[in-house]
C-alpha cells in the first residue's frame, strides 16, 4: 500500500510492510508475520487474498482496497477509516476505491 495511505490513518498505529522488514514475505507468511508482530487489522491491496487464504482463522482482520495505488483511494480515506475502525478478528471487508489506469499518452 502506498506510504501516504499510513499518514491519511494517522488516528490509527500504522506501518507499512516494508517498514515491519516483511517486503518479502508474500500471502499466508505476510498475514502470519503482521499477527504475530500483534497488528489488529492488515490493510491490503491483494484481490484474490480472501480466496487464497482461510481468513476464519486468523486473529487479524482484513480490509482489502480495490486499487494498491493513491490515486484511487485518496478520495476514500474516511471510508477506509472506518473499515479498520469497526473491523474485528477473522473478518474481511472490501473498500471499493475505483481502480488505477494510467494516463493514456497522446503520439507526439
């Protein structure tokens, strides 16, 4: 997620993957390492996540956002806020942000 995203939830304690060291990690083992390092809700940009992974289980709640760019989801932020505020363990909810299309180019 973009580092903007973690000031615009400046209410809330945030950090980004990258920042936790777990810019490797990928699906399940990056689910895993935010519960484990004691976050409550794990934001994401991931579509498929709820499909690849068994939520039910887990002691952290997932927001997914329909675009993993600023762009998009710069005008939702008090609806994402409110997706992490109300989330509770094993749960999922979708934030629907528009998508991101880059600008077309116009032939020079």
């Amino acid at each position: 997620m973009p580092h903007k995203l973690r000031h615009a939830l400046a209410e809330f304690d945030t950090a980004t993957g990258q920042y936790m060291g777990f810019g490797g990690l990928k699906n399940g083992e990056l689910l895993s390492a935010a519960e484990v390092a004691g976050f409550d809700v794990f934001v994401t940009g991931d579509k498929t996540l709820e499909y690849e992974q068994n939520l039910k289980d887990l002691m952290i709640a997932v927001v997914s956002l329909s675009a993993p760019h600023w762009l998009p989801i710069k005008d939702h932020i008090g609806r994402i806020a409110n997706a992490v505020d109300i989330a509770v363990p094993g749960s999922f909810t979708r934030v629907d942000c528009g998508k991101f299309a880059r600008p077309k180019r116009t032939p020079r």
